[in-house]
C-alpha cells in the first residue's frame, strides 16, 4: 500500500491518496497533476519532493509550477515523512487496543482452522510419504 501527501506550510494536509502497489513515476507524475487541478491556475506553486527514484525527474503538471527536490539524507527537512511516521504511530497505537487485538485475534483463529491437511493434500500428493514426514 502506497500513501502520498501534498502537505502545505499554511493548510496542513491538503491533498492525499492511496492506492495498492508501489510508487513509479507514472503516478507520481499524476499525483502532481491532480494536485495541481485542485488548486488556483492562476496561482503560482512549488511542489517540494524528496529523491526517491520513482520521483526522478518529474514532469511539471502545469504553468506557474514550479519542482524542487529536497537534499539528500534529509528527512528531517521532509514534512510528509514527518506526517507519515505520525500516521503510522496512529495506526499503531489503534490496533494494539485489546477490543482490536480480540477480532484480530479471531480472524487468525479462523484462518489457522482453515489449514487443515485435506486443503494441502493436493499440493504434495506427488512427493513420497517419508519426504513429507522428515520437514
């Protein structure tokens, strides 16, 4: 899971998505492009990004765009790493709940009753008995 944040100095959280899989250039790219539709066309707009390599040489989504990269090795500097490390703390501190902890619990409960040896059979039904009884 992949989650992006456009983070402004004046309204904090102002744009985000998240989508299954990694981040390629392709949608950063259109992450930009998004983000710049949800704002003024008139007005002019930085986009500060750090140098991941799906972040490599972004295209600029539109006039009065402007692209800056963050130095190296300075996370510090990187609000969104900042606002992510917060989010996951969050989602952290939530799943250790025990009411949390008791449903998690019963969902692997259920998945571990579910592997029983007629479900695997198949998969090693080719291999001799003694093979199977050994690991």
């Amino acid at each position: 899971m992949t989650v992006c944040l456009a983070v402004s100095a004046n309204g904090g959280l102002v744009f985000h998505t998240i989508f299954l899989g990694g981040m390629n250039r392709e949608r950063f790219a259109d992450f930009l492009t998004q983000q710049r539709l949800n704002l003024d066309p008139d007005e002019d707009v930085i986009f500060i990004y750090d140098g991941a390599p799906a972040q490599n040489n972004p295209p600029v989504p539109a006039p009065n765009t402007e692209l800056r990269k963050l130095p190296r090795y300075c996370p510090f500097l990187n609000i969104v790493e900042q606002a992510i490390s917060s989010l996951k703390a969050a989602i952290k501190t939530d799943i250790s709940r025990p009411e949390i902890q008791r449903l998690m619990g019963d969902r692997n409960v259920q998945e571990i009753n579910d592997y029983s040896w007629e479900r695997f059979e198949p998969i090693f039904s080719w291999m001799p008995y003694s093979e199977i009884s050994e690991q």
